[in-house]
C-alpha cells in the first residue's frame, strides 16, 4: 500500500519537473523570438506610402497580406523585391496584397529605389520605428504573412527565391 | 514489504544500516570498527527498490554522482563559451559563421559549428541547468525525509555496538554513578545541550537544525531556478536597447508602444585641471586633462501615449516627467527602468555645401542636407539649383563596384549632386563623398564646397524590466541561509549510559570534531570521568590508514 502511494507521489513530482523543463525549453527554442507569433493576429499599424496614402493593415482584413520589412541597403532585400514585383499583379487579383514595410530611410533613397526597380506594389515607411518594434523585427528582410482574417500564418527571415515567395502567395489566398 | 525487526523492538525501513531507536549495527560491518554516520544509517529509498521506471529514474536523479557529473559538464561547458565572444558581443552586421573563421581561424570555424557561438542560450545548456535542478530536487527528497525520520525517532538508549562504533568512545569506572550522571546532566544543560534522560541514560544533543542547512540552501537554489525560468515568460522580463539623439522623439521599445522618449540633450563630461577639487590634480596629470569621464548623462522628457495604439499613427502624448537619467541613476516609471548604457558623440546630422565656381571662387548660396531626410532639390535663386541624384548614408563601394550604403546610418555619407546654373542649362554632375569629390562626367565648371557638418549626440539606453527580481532575491537570502546554518552550526550529541557499572560515553558531532573534543575536556572535567579517545586518530596513529567518516 505505501509503496503504491510512493509510486505515485514520485510519478507526480517526476512529472512537475519535466513539465518545468519542457515549459522552459518550449518557450525559449520554439516559439518566435518576435512579439507577434504565428497563429497570433497581426498587430495593427497605420502608415503612409511614398504618394502620402495611408495604408491601415486591418483595411486589408478579407485579403491576404504578404508584410515585407525591408532596406535598400539590405542586398537580400534587394534581391527578392524584383521577384515580389513580378507577382504582385498576378495575385492581387486573386486578392493577395504585397506591402513593403521600409525601416525608417529617408524617403528620396525609399523612392530611387523604387525608381530603379519600378516597384508596383505600395512602399510605406516606418519613420519612428513603432511598427518595428511592434513585430520586433530583428534581421532583414522579415516576412509576415497573413491571412484573410489577420492572422499571422508564417514568419519568414531571409532571403526567398522567386518559388519561395510564389509558394508564400498561394498559402494566404483568401 | 521487507521491514527489519531490531531486538529493542523497533521496525526500521529495509535497507536500514542501524536501528533508528537504538543503534544496533543491522548489517554485518565485519570488521569494520566505525559507524558511518552519514544519514543516519537511514534507508535511501532510491537505493533499496528499482522495479518500475519512474523508480530507476528516480534512482538515476538521487545519485550524487550524477548530480556532480551534471555540474561538472555544465562548468566545463560554461569554461568554453568564454574562449571565444559569445555571438551578441561579435559586430551586429557581419555574418558570423564568416566572422568566427577570419578572426578565429579553424578553432573559430569549429567553435561556430558546435554551437558555443550562443552557448548560454542553447537548449542543452538550458537542459544541463534544468537537469541539475531536477537533480537537486530529488536529491534532497531523497536524503532529507529518511534523515528527518531517523533523527526524529532516536533512542535515548543506544545499544552497547552502536555507542563502541562511535569515533570519540570511552569507558570509565566512577565510584558514584548517580552522582556523576547528575553533575554531567547538569554540565551538559548549561552549555545549552538539550538533554535527554530515559532509564538513567543520558542522550544530550545541540545544534540539530544544522543539519537541515543543505536543504535549506538546495530549495534556495531551486527559488533561484524557478525565477530564471520565470524570464522566458513572456512579460515578465524585458531588456531592450535603444539609441536616440538629441532633440528626437522615439517610442520606447518593450512598452508596446504605450511610452514614449525625448532626448533633450546628452551631456559628457571629464575631470579637467583647474576646474575639479585639486585632489584630483594627480591623477589627472597621469592619464591626461579631459581624459577621465565624470559624468554621462541624458536630460529626457517621458510621454505616455493616450488613446488607443496604432503603430505608426501619430501619437497623442501626454507628458509624465523630465529626468536627467546618468549612469546608476535610471528613469523610472510602471515597473520600468532606463539606463544610461552607451553614447555616441558628434554624429552627423546635416551637411553644408556651398555651389561654387571652381576657378572664380565665387559662391552662389548655400545647400544643407538633412542626411535624415534629405530633400530632392534645393533652389539657390537667379538659375542656379541643385539637384540630389543619390544619397548613400553609410557610402561603400559594393561587390559589383558600384556605390552604396552599408546602413541607414550616416556614418559616411556621400551625395550624387546634379548642379544647374544659367550657363550650365543640362547640369553639372559631381559626386561628393568626405574628402573626395569625382566629376564622373568629365571637367565641371562648378563644384559643392564643404561648407559646415552639424552634429548631434546619441544616447544609448537599456530598457529594463524585471518582475523576477524578488524571486531570484528571495532565492538568494534563502541560499545564503542555508548555508550559514549548516557551516556555523554542528550537531553534537554526546551520549552517557551505565553498562554493567560501568559509564560508557559516546560522542559524535557533523563536523568541527576538534570544538566537539574541547567541550567534552570541559564536561568531563574533574568528575574522574576520563576522556574519550578519538579512534579515528589512533587508528591513523596505528599506521593502518582509517576509513574516513561520515560528516553529511
């Protein structure tokens, strides 16, 4: 009888402390590092574009969103932003939206760059980091992507290929 | 289950070495003269059934053994992550699986590739940790419950095995043991023993709580790792970086946009001669005038932000405070706390150039580029404008040659200006950099003159807040605790029983066998009493190397 009562008091604590461990390791190695965690709703924010427009991300709820955070002196950002060009009018008639978050650059780099590159799809800049530190971007380039109901569904950082980012659009097609 | 019946009638655990009431050695010792106290002789549970799983785990986690292994590795793991910088000490913006290579060579590469790059903060380490903490639990479940029982359950009465097992033991003929018994009883109360008396045997114990001490430390410990696991609970810990610079007014990370700061000004200041206390004359002298800081500090005004948050919307803010945060004197609000951590001084703000003719020298106005927020065209009046093409914050030539910025920071900034002028109708272009100017398109009539920088200083601040503090505080007291009970206390018991007419004693103490030898000297002092002879000592005496005792 007592070793019964011994077996269970031991399974009990056992279990206590692997619950400890696993609660730990779980939230230091398995959930983002970022504030916003997939499966979270994405936080909203309020920008203006290059032409002044304000871009109000829950304005988008009923679409999907590709959220790109970006700068131009960032070469794996450099190097997907032809990509996203390229797709962007395939897929937002199929209502999936690109918005390309810049972090805080001056507007005349923001827009030779889009110049040079003939970007379609609407810039917004984040002058005083608030939407930064909102999705606590760390590296760029960093990739939200949500769906129709502002729900975040991946975080993406790093650079894509042009199949990665096609894959990504497809995922979020509302 | 198997329980040991012992002659005195107690029932003890099995695995027991010696009877909880009376002492009587339970196991064949053969020849071995000593008892080994440790524990009491108690039955470790642990060690007596492995039959299920969770037993042999639990078995597997009371090993002091294995307890020690986990300590070691974690130390000589812990010894390692020093060899090289961690990874959040490296340059932010240089790969790092590159940067270990270069700087380390094969030793860097290899150190990279095991991991120790972000030693502290990988799961195995964190596991090690955990893992000693699962350790010291069981450990002390293990060995505290059967101790506190056996302690709790001794005999005045000891059986004759045990007491001659004892290291300090003698036996001595008195005349009138009633007599010595009583002044002994009386002795030993006033050196505060707590004295036991049962068939006229004396068991007169001090200091008993002494041997909870490394209980008490171990659940110190264990507060001390539940509030660092507390840390990866979202909320509970934030430590942010942030930069501002003078005049600007930033969102303090880690508040959820709720807080914002300005920076009214940085101030640096140094001991200079002539200015400061005359004591500081010699030591001024030896590093230099102006090279020792005295103060650092940020005069900044703290917003809350009212309404609702919306990242990137203009903020309503309502002012809380003016404070001069300096270096150990953070800002602090809500739970949080602002440190002065780092500076910048002298950054570049906006850049003058005058237009100017080359070979005249004559000027026609002035342009100043915010080199945060440049304009695209500057009018000068009476024809002459200047255009800016391209502007590179942080200017490096890139891998195709080409010019361009290595950050958003203007650190080295450089311009691409187009200049117009009456007789200059297509334009004029120049590139501009700190201290090199290229005419891309052959020889200009006209040139951008340097004409003035201004700058600004950034303040660096940590943003801090920690609701585990207390608990690793608490952790800490109790550890410290802990400690100080089991080193400066020792448990001594002396036991004094008449056999056969004869007065046997027997002494035994955790640790300080020397304090424990004193007091019986005094005890024992003029009632014919002789002392006992430490066994322990004799045998080494003897020439034939002692086992050595038990002191947990």
């Amino acid at each position: 009888m007592k070793k019964q009562q011994r077996l269970v008091m031991r399974t009990t604590i056992l279990l206590v402390l692997l619950a400890a461990i696993v609660y730990t390791i779980y939230t230091n190695f398995f959930t983002e590092k970022t504030a916003v965690a997939v499966g979270s709703t994405a936080p909203d924010f309020v920008l203006a574009d290059l032409e002044g427009n304000e871009h109000r991300l829950s304005d988008y709820r009923g679409k999907g969103v590709f959220l790109n955070f970006w700068g131009t002196w960032c070469k794996p950002c450099e190097r997907e932003m032809p990509y996203m060009n390229e797709l962007y009018p395939i897929y937002k008639k199929q209502g999936v939206e690109i918005l390309a978050v810049n972090v805080g650059e001056p507007e005349l780099n923001v827009k030779k760059f889009a110049e040079r590159f003939g970007l379609e799809f609407p810039i917004v800049i984040d002058r005083q980091d608030q939407v930064l530190n909102a999705y606590n971007v760390g590296p760029l380039p960093t990739t939200f992507l949500i769906d129709k109901n502002g729900e975040v569904k991946q975080i993406i950082t790093g650079t894509m290929t042009k199949d990665d980012i096609q894959r990504h659009l497809e995922s979020i097609k509302p | 289950m198997e329980q040991v019946k012992c002659e005195c009638g107690h029932v003890n655990p099995h695995g027991t070495a010696f009877c909880e009431s009376c002492g009587k050695p339970l196991v064949d010792l053969g020849e071995r003269p000593l008892l080994d106290m440790r524990y009491e002789g108690s039955a470790r549970r642990s060690q007596t059934y492995k039959k299920t799983i969770i037993d042999q785990i639990w078995a597997f986690f009371s090993s002091v053994k294995v307890g020690v292994a986990l300590i070691v590795i974690t130390l000589v793991a812990s010894a390692i992550g020093t060899i090289f910088p961690q990874q959040m000490y490296i340059p932010p913006n240089v790969d790092p699986a590159e940067y270990y290579k270069q700087q380390y060579g094969w030793a860097g590469k290899l150190y990279y590739e095991l991991g120790f790059n972000n030693l502290y903060g990988s799961w195995w380490y964190i596991l090690l940790i955990a893992l000693i903490g699962v350790s010291l639990v069981i450990c002390s479940l293990d060995r505290v419950i059967p101790l506190y029982r056996a302690l709790k359950r001794q005999g005045v009465k000891r059986h004759p095995h045990f007491l001659e097992r004892q290291r300090l033991f003698g036996v001595s003929h008195v005349s009138d043991l009633d007599k010595t018994m009583a002044v002994l009883k009386e002795r030993l109360a006033a050196r505060r023993y707590h004295v036991r008396e049962e068939g006229g045997h004396l068991l007169a114990e001090k200091g008993r709580f002494s041997r909870w001490g490394p209980y008490v430390n171990h659940i110190g410990l264990i507060i001390f790792l539940i509030g660092a696991m507390l840390r990866s609970v979202p909320g509970m810990y934030t430590d942010r970086v942030m930069w501002i610079p003078e005049g600007e007014t930033k969102e303090i990370p880690g508040t959820n946009g709720r807080y914002f700061l300005k920076s009214e000004k940085f101030i640096f200041e140094t001991y200079e001669k002539g200015k400061d206390n005359e004591v500081f004359n010699a030591a001024i002298d030896r590093v230099g005038n102006g090279m020792i800081a005295k103060n650092y500090q940020t005069n900044v005004v703290l917003y809350k932000r009212v309404g609702p948050v919306i990242p990137g919307a203009k903020p309503k803010l309502e002012k809380v405070k003016e404070y001069p945060i300096r270096v150990n004197e953070p800002l602090k609000f809500d739970h949080y706390a602002l440190y002065q951590v780092d500076f910048r001084l002298n950054e570049p703000k906006a850049m003058s150039f005058q237009l100017a003719d080359k070979q005249s020298g004559k000027t026609f106005g002035t342009v100043t580029v915010d080199l945060y927020d440049p304009k695209e065209s500057y009018n000068l009046g009476h024809g002459y404008r200047v255009e800016l093409l391209s502007y590179f914050p942080d200017f490096e030539f890139d891998e195709d040659g080409n010019p361009s910025t290595k950050s958003r920071v203007p650190n080295n900034p450089a311009f691409v200006f187009k200049m117009y002028a009456p007789d200059r109708p297509k334009g004029e272009v120049s590139f501009v950099a700190i201290r090199q100017t290229i005419e891309p398109f052959g020889d200009n009539k006209y040139k951008m003159a340097f004409a003035g920088l201004q700058t600004r200083n950034v303040s660096g601040l940590t943003v801090r807040r920690d609701f585990t503090l207390w608990i690793l505080g608490l952790g800490g007291v109790i550890f410290m605790i802990g400690l100080i009970q089991g080193m400066y206390w020792n448990h001594r018991r002396i036991w004094v029983q008449r056999i056969n007419g004869e007065l046997w004693i027997a002494a035994h103490t955790n640790k300080n066998w020397f304090g424990l030898k004193n007091e019986l000297r005094r005890l024992l002092d003029g009632t014919g009493v002789a002392m006992p002879t430490d066994r322990l000592e004799e045998e080494k005496q003897a020439g034939q190397g002692g086992q050595a005792h038990g002191t947990a």
